[in-house]
C-alpha cells in the first residue's frame, strides 16, 4: 500500500483520459545490451519486471529500430516484422503483472548508426561516428515514417502501452530538426516548418495507426546545447506541433550527444535542466516529463513540487534500485541505493557493446544470474575492511543469512570512498556510504570500527570464514630526493589534508592524478551553484542564441600552476572512462592544466621536480610534488591465515589492486556472497 504523503507529488497517480499512470516517475529509455544477446528478452523481462514489481508507475524500453537502416549498430535491435512481437510480449506479460505501464521506444539512428547504411537529413557525417551518412530521398522519408507507424502496430500487438519517438540526442528525427545536420532545399529542409515535418508526420501516421487510446510520448530537443541547433521559438513551433499532431506526453530531451556540455555525469548538478521543462510548460498543455540527474525521490519531489514539470523521467537510478519507488511509498528513501553518475557499468558498457549493469547495483541487467538465496547453513563470517568489497559483501551475505561482522582500522566505513567524496563533482559517493550505513542496521551486521585486525585475532577467534577486503596501499616510488618534504602522497592531501602550494607536479595521470587535479584546480562551487555550473559550459540560460550556447564563455580557470604528468606517450587521460573522460580531460583543460606525457622522473629536490622529455631534461620549479601511481594490494594477513587453515577469501583491492575500481570490488564482492 502506498503513503502518497511521503511524496505526495511523486506518488499522485496521473491520468492521461484514456488511462491513468499509477504515479509520475518515468522509468527513462537505456539501452542494456540484453536486447541483442541470446535469449536476451528473458533477462529483459526479468529486468523490467523487477522494476515495475519495484513500483515505476511507467518505464519506456531501450531505443529500438523501426527498420533496418536506423539500428544504432549492426546487428542493432528492431521491431519491424511480425515475428518480433513474441518476444517483446515476455516483456509486456512481465511489467502488467503489476500496475506499470510500458512504452517502446523507437529510435532512429540516422547519423549515429554506427554502420555503413546510415542515413540522415542530409550527408554531414558526425564528429563522433566514422560513417558519413547518405542523404535521405524523398521516398525514403515517407518510407521510414510508415515504418514508425507499423513499428507501433507491432508495439501494439506486442502488449505495450504506448510508444516513444526518439526526437532528441541528436538521432535521426532531430538531425532533420536542425540546420546542423539539415541542409536541405525541398520541403523537408529550410524552415522549421519544413525541419520538423518527419517528427509532426511520424506522430500523425503513428497516430492514425494505433487509434487514441495508444500513449505517444514524443522525445523533443529542448536543448541541442550544439552550434547549428534550434533557438528556442524553433523548439516552442515543434512543441506545439508534436501537441497538435496527437502526442499524448512529451518528453524532455537534453543535448545531442556530440554536445560538449556534460548533461547526466555526476559532476552536472541534480535536477540542473528542469528549469527548460519548466519554461515549455506556459507553452504546451499536455504533460510534460522533465529529466536528467534526477536521483533521489526528495529531488523529484521538488521538482515535481515547484511546477517544473508533471512528471520525472530517472533512468540510471533504477538500475541502481529497482525499489525505488516502493521505498519511497514506504518513507524508507534511507534504504534506497543511489545512482552516483559515474557511467562507469552502465553507459560505458554500452558504448563499449557489453552488457550494461550499475556500480552500486551488480544485480541490474543480472536479475536471473547473480541471486542470493537464504543459506541452509548459517555461517559466522569476519569481513576485514568495510570499504566497497567488504560493505557489499556483508550486506548481501547477510541478506542470505549469515552472520557477518565486519572489521575496519578506520573509525568510519567507506574505504578509498571517504577520499573519492572530497573530489569536486563526485559528491554523491557520500550516498553510497549512507547506503551502506543504513543496511548495516538493516541487516543486522555487527560493525567494529577503528579496530585494527591481526591475523592472529582472527586465528583464535574462531570464524568459520574469513573474507579479506583490505584493500590496497599506495604505491611507492623510487626516484631520487622521493624523501624530500614536497613531496605528497594523494592521501595526504584528499585524506590529511595537508596544505599544497600554488606550484604542483602530479606524478601518475590515472583516475586519482585527475581527480586531485581537479581537487586543486576547480572551483568547489560549481557542482552546487547551478547558475554558475551553466556558465562555465556554456550553456545560455536566456536561450539568446541556438542551441543555447553561449558564444565565448567565460571558464573558470585556477590559480594554481599544475602540471599532471605520466610516462606513456598516450594522450593523457586516454585510458578515463569512454564517457565521462572527456568531460575529465576538458575540466583540467579549461583550468589551465598542462597534462604532459612521455615523462621520465628524474630527481625531486628544493628546486622542483626534475624531468626528462624527449631525451631533453627540464626542470618544474614546483611548491609540492604528489605522487598519484598507481597502487598495490593490501594483503598481509593472509598468508598466515592460509597457513593456520583459515577458510580465507580476497576481494577487491586485496585480491588485485590493478586497473581496481569501486565496479569491480563491489561485483567480486556480490559474487563471492552469493555463492559463500
Ligand atoms: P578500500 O576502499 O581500500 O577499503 C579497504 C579498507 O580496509 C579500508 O577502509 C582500510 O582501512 C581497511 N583495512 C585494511 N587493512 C585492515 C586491517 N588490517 N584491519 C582493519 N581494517 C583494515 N573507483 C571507482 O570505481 N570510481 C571512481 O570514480 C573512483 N574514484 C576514486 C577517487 C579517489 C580519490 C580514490 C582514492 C579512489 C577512487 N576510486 C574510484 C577507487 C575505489 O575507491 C576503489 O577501487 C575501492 O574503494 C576499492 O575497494 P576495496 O573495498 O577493495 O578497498
Ligand atoms: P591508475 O589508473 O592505474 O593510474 C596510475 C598512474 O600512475 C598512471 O598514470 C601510470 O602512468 C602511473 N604509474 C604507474 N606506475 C608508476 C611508476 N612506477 N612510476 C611513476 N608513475 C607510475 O591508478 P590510480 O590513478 O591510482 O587509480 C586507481 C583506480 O581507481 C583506477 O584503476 C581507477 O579505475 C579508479 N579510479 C577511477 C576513477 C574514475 O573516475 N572512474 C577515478 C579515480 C580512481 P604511467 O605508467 O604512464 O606513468
Ligand atoms: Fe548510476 Fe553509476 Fe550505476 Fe550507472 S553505473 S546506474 S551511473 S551508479
């Protein structure tokens, strides 16, 4: 039973006429990678399923094709012939087990296809695609607007709800939107009227197709955040197109995705684009879905409260909670597993073709293959360190029944997560410990922090499995002067916080040379203070100019002289996550930060830190130098446990400290407790 009171804006049921929506949260389109592996829509349908028994009130599914040539990859996935109903109708008799309602997305690549048959409004090949695409004829449009309509048909057969037309991102629909892309003369190019002709035809013909009791959400662009966009009266004509052609909802739409303006990682502040939903709502009468770092249910509800929009679209916060909405029926939102933006299991999985997942949540796109049964045999298990492994472990083993206790030197959880909160733009790691903090009372666990654990301790104690999550130390460099007092290692200046100079030469250019980078460099304002976030990526809030950019920004540019450094001869930063790295790489950049590879370390004394580059040695006369290098595990107590028969187990940093992230401590960990 729901408490509409805990949020009574989100949880208020929304009626479209013909149906009602149990609430407004719109589970929002992500591809997971299932919908192209073998018998993918079983996984699939569990994986809605989960959500919907979690209490979305509507989810839209993974963009699908409406024919061959507008499938994002080859072997992309498309609802075109009668034969691919069955299959979505796994899906469909999943979700309406429950009082969700489910729309298909169909999204059409256009110049985003990454495939050599690739079409768009014109042949202007993207930036971010090797493939240019050929210009549509005539015929084509008009075929590919019927292949819309019979695409929903087949939705239609298929059991779902409704459908979304992908106008935004930069796909196909919005290519022909903006002169960007469009460089047309006949009656598809040239004015708005003639640009937004595909979208206002492909809702009329899909339309006309499935009748009105049928739910059409229309993706619109609200912001292209790309030069050659749409101003804002182009964006206001085609919203009240899309109304007046037969869109039941319309959904906001932020940034193609060659724009340079980050739009969803954890650095863009929550709920940082309502405010365009909410200027599109004097304009349009229909319900309005706003979106885009909108991750917790006491944002939504303000949002939702303040008049931005009717409903909210959250994506990646239900990969990271399925029980979202339930949990915040039931006032528990303490409980609920927060997405913290980091990309990293989710769209860099994508882009990289594996299957998406989520950090925090090894569970989502995993729901029929990593489960956790209640144990027939309750064991007393010892978890030493409460970073991400040993916390993920002990919540799940417990969930299946054991008795866990949990040891850390630390006087609070988090591990190496205490360190990464401090970095500007990466606060929401502080949601994940508050996560864990309150499933360690769920869950009973007993928690001994600022005990240092021997092996001896845990020798004589008795434990019927020890599970080693200690981690990793930092790794420790060999160059001459090393001992000198300016140099730093990263703990001492996230964890001790030791002062620093203006002058600082980061040696180790990895995730953590980045992050204390920009730990020295950026302004710690900009991930709360929305107004001057926009400015410093140029976004026009006034909407001046097209695609709302402004014309030459204004960045925010440290102090500091910085120089990052490492050996390979790579682009630094290279090896960032593939889409967020970019918005790493340009932060240090607009702060003025030299990022330098090929170096070899030479020497540190009172001058600075001795470089050699290109055979040719340099001096950077340096206040502090800081060792960013990478790290090595944290493993001493095991080799006497394995000779004292100990039943040991590593995970994590412990187990290996190489290319080691939170993704994979915290999966090893889920792995480990589901099987213990
Ligand atoms: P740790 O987090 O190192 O935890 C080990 C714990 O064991 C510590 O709390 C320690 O006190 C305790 N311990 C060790 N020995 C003992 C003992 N004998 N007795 C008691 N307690 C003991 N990863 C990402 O995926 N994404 C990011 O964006 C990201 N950003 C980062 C930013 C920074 C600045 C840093 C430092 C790390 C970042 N990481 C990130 C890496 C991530 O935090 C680690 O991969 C993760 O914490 C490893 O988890 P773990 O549980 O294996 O080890
Ligand atoms: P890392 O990514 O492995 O980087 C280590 C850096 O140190 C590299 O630049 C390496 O470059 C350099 N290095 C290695 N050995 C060295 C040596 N002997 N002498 C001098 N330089 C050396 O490790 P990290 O930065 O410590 O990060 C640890 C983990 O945390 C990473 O695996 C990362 O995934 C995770 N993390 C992720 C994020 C994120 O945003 N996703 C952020 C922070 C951390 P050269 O060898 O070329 O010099
Ligand atoms: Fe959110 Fe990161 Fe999980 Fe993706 S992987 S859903 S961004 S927490």
């Amino acid at each position: 039973m729901s408490n509409t009171s805990a949020y009574p804006h989100l949880l208020a049921p929304l009626d479209l006429g013909f149906t009602t929506l149990a609430n407004r949260t719109l589970m929002g389109s992500m591809h997971t990678g299932l919908e192209e592996e073998k018998n993918g829509f079983d996984k699939l349908a569990a994986f809605y399923e989960a959500r919907a028994k979690g209490g979305v009130g509507l989810i839209v599914t993974g963009g699908i094709s409406p024919n061959m040539r507008g499938r994002l990859a080859p072997f992309g996935c498309e609802l075109s012939k009668p034969w691919h109903v069955n299959k979505h109708k796994k899906i469909t008799a999943a979700v309406h087990k429950y009082d969700t309602k489910i729309c298909v997305q169909l999204l059409h690549a256009g110049r985003y296809a990454y495939h050599p048959f690739s079409v768009s409004a014109s042949k202007v090949k993207s930036a971010i695609n090797p493939f240019t695409p050929a210009e549509m004829s005539v015929r084509q449009i008009k075929g590919t607007i019927k292949d819309f309509a019979s695409s929903t048909r087949l939705a239609q057969k298929a059991g779902y709800d409704g459908v979304e037309i992908m106008g935004s991102e930069g796909y196909l629909i919005n290519q022909f939107a903006c002169t960007r892309v469009n460089k047309r003369t006949d009656e598809w190019g040239g004015s708005i009227e003639n640009r937004m002709r595909l979208a206002v035809e492909t809702i009329k013909a899909v339309r006309e197709r499935v009748g009105e009791k049928f739910i059409i959400i229309f993706r619109l662009s609200m912001l292209d955040l790309v030069e050659g966009g749409n101003t804002w009266e182009e964006v206001v004509t085609m919203a009240k197109a899309v109304e007046a052609a037969g869109a039941t909802i319309i959904n906001t739409g932020i940034g193609w995705h060659e724009a340079r303006v980050p739009t969803i990682a954890t650095s863009v502040p929550r709920a940082a684009f309502t405010w365009i939903t909410e200027r599109m709502k004097k304009e349009v009468s229909i319900p309005l879905v706003t979106t885009n770092r909108i991750n917790t249910p006491e944002v939504a509800e303000d949002v939702l409260a303040n008049g931005h929009a009717d409903m909210v679209s959250m994506a990646r916060p239900f990969l990271a909670d399925a029980d979202f909405v339930n949990k915040s029926a039931a006032n528990k939102s303490n409980a609920i597993n927060t997405c913290i933006g980091c990309n990293q299991a989710c769209l860099d999985h994508v882009f990289k073709q594996q299957r998406a997942s989520c950090l925090v949540n090894p569970v989502a796109c995993y729901e029929t293959e990593l489960t956790f049964e209640k144990t027939p045999t309750k064991k007393n298990i010892a978890v030493i360190g409460a970073g991400p492994a040993g916390l993920a472990f002990s919540v799940y083993a417990s969930q299946r029944g054991h008795k866990v206790t949990m040891f850390d030197r630390a006087d609070e959880i988090g591990g190496q997560f205490n360190f990464a909160k401090q970095v500007p733009g990466k606060e929401e790691f502080y949601e994940t410990l508050r996560y864990f903090n309150e499933q360690i009372k769920l869950n009973d666990i007993s928690l001994q922090l600022s005990q240092e654990v021997s092996a001896d301790d845990l020798i004589k104690s008795g434990f019927d499995e020890v599970v080693l999550a200690t981690g990793i130390v930092p790794r420790q460099l060999d160059i001459k002067g090393i001992e000198h007092p300016k140099v730093k290692s990263y703990l001492n200046v996230l964890r001790d916080k030791q002062p620093v100079g203006q002058k600082v030469a980061i040696v180790g250019a990895g995730g953590i040379g980045f992050d204390v980078a920009c730990f020295l460099a950026e302004d710690e304002s900009l991930s709360t203070d929305l107004e001057a976030w926009m400015k410093n990526w140029g976004v026009d809030k006034d909407y001046n100019e097209p695609g709302a950019l402004i014309t030459n920004p204004d960045f925010h540019k440290t102090e500091r002289e910085i120089y990052l450094l490492q050996r390979k001869t790579t682009k630094v930063g290279a090896g960032l996550g593939k889409t967020t790295g970019w918005i790493h790489r340009a932060t240090l950049q607009k702060n003025g930060v030299n990022m330098i590879p090929g170096v070899t370390y030479k020497e540190v004394n009172d001058t600075g830190l001795v470089i050699d580059i290109d055979g040719k040695e340099k001096t950077l006369e340096v206040d502090n130098v800081i060792i960013c290098a990478g790290q090595q595990s944290e493993r001493s107590l095991h080799q006497t446990l394995v000779d004292a028969n100990v039943s040991v187990h590593l995970i994590g940093g412990a187990n290996v400290a190489a290319e080691l992230d939170a993704k994979r401590a915290i999966r090893q960990a889920a792995e480990l407790a589901a099987t213990i």
